[in-house]
C-alpha cells in the first residue's frame, strides 16, 4: 500500500554536495518519524539523520554540521542535504517513515535506496 520513492543520488567529488529526497504514497493519514539510513558493502545499516513531525532532529555523530534533515508534510516527503561530501560517506542511502494509515494503523516503510558515491 505505502511506497517510499527516493531521488537525487549520484556520483559526486569530495567536498561537493547532493540533495537526497524521498516522497512516500498510498493510503496515509499522517507520518512520525522520517529518517535515512546508509549501507556500505560490508557494513551493517546505520541511522543517519531522523526528525520528528514536530521536526525534532538528530543525527549520526560522523554527518553532524554537514548534513541537513528537513521534511515537508504537505508532500509526505523528507529530503537530505549532503554537504562537504567525504569517500567515507559513500553507500547506498534509504529514507524510512513510521506512518500511519488512514485506519489509524501504524507501519514502518523503507525506500528503494539510492547509490551515493563520493570520489576522491
């Protein structure tokens, strides 16, 4: 029922910037948590950046003062800007949403994930 969509990944140099954005559909009501995880090869899954709907953030002590949360609940989307982009940073990014249904039931839905590569 719910599909999250994610957009803007990429190839980009070290140091440069990406924007990620994920726009979640279906039978919605209304949604907590967004946030965005990463995986490398190798790697377990790791959270990266979450905000509330209140837009309480937080974030992974290796992105904090580079990267920005930010949602928009109008367009059921949440996006993340990637500033002074490292190697280190490279994987593949998912955004996941806790919603809640117009029935009032509450799931947790992962995008399809977008390969960030950051060369040095």
């Amino acid at each position: 029922q719910v599909q999250l969509v994610e957009s803007g990944g990429g190839l980009v140099q070290a140091g440069g910037s990406l924007r990620l954005s994920c726009t979640a559909s279906g039978s919605i009501r209304s949604i907590n948590v967004m946030g965005w995880y990463r995986q490398a090869p190798g790697k377990q899954r790791e959270l990266v950046a979450s905000i509330t709907f209140g837009g309480s953030t937080h974030y992974a002590d290796s992105v904090k003062g580079r990267f920005t949360i930010s949602r928009d609940n109008a367009k059921n989307t949440v996006s993340l800007q990637m500033n002074s982009l490292k190697p280190d940073d490279t994987a593949v990014y998912y955004c996941n949403m806790e919603v809640l249904t117009i029935l009032y039931r509450r799931s947790e839905h992962w995008g399809q994930g977008t390969q960030v590569t950051v060369s040095s």
